[in-house]
C-alpha cells in the first residue's frame, strides 16, 4: 500500500494506480468566494423624489451621475393608498 496526502486528505492506494492521476482526480476546483454586498442605501421617506433618491444612492457609494437624470421623476414618487381595497369584491346572490 502507498499512502498520498493531498490538500490535507490522506489517501492509501495500492501499488497498480497511478498517483499522479489520483491527485488529479483527488484535487477540488477552486471556487472563489462571492463578495459581500458593499452597496449603501438611503434612508426612503415619502417626500422624496426619485431624482433625489438615486442622487443620494450615487453619492453614499461613490458613483458618477448618469444620463438618465433629466428623465427622472422630479415630483414625489407615488405612494400605496392603503384606503382604496385593492379588489373588489362580489357576492353571488
């Protein structure tokens, strides 16, 4: 019997294997790790517009204005009216 170690794992093959092809076949892909989202958000209150948002956005990250701002929405953004239901509903009598 032949003992390898590979990455920390102990392997005893016997003497007819090939090692070099058992280390490859013993060998794990290297996966890189995802990185961490590192995005800031800004505080959202129901005054502020949608230009004003991503203005806010961009700078707690850093990032440089866009094209998109003279189409962004300069007025309130809109909000949920939690009085309207939003279904109606029908009984069948």
């Amino acid at each position: 019997m032949q003992t390898i170690v590979i990455d920390g794992t102990t392997y005893k093959v016997k003497f007819d294997r090939d090692p070099l092809e058992l280390a490859k076949l013993a060998r794990k892909p290297y996966k890189q790790k995802k990185p961490k989202d590192i995005r800031k958000f800004p505080t959202w209150s129901p005054a502020v517009s949608t230009a004003e948002y991503v203005r806010r956005f961009e700078s707690l990250n850093f990032l440089i204005a866009g094209e998109y701002f003279p189409r962004l929405n300069v007025e309130t953004a809109a909000q949920y009216d939690s009085t309207i239901p939003l279904c109606e509903v029908f009984n069948d009598e």
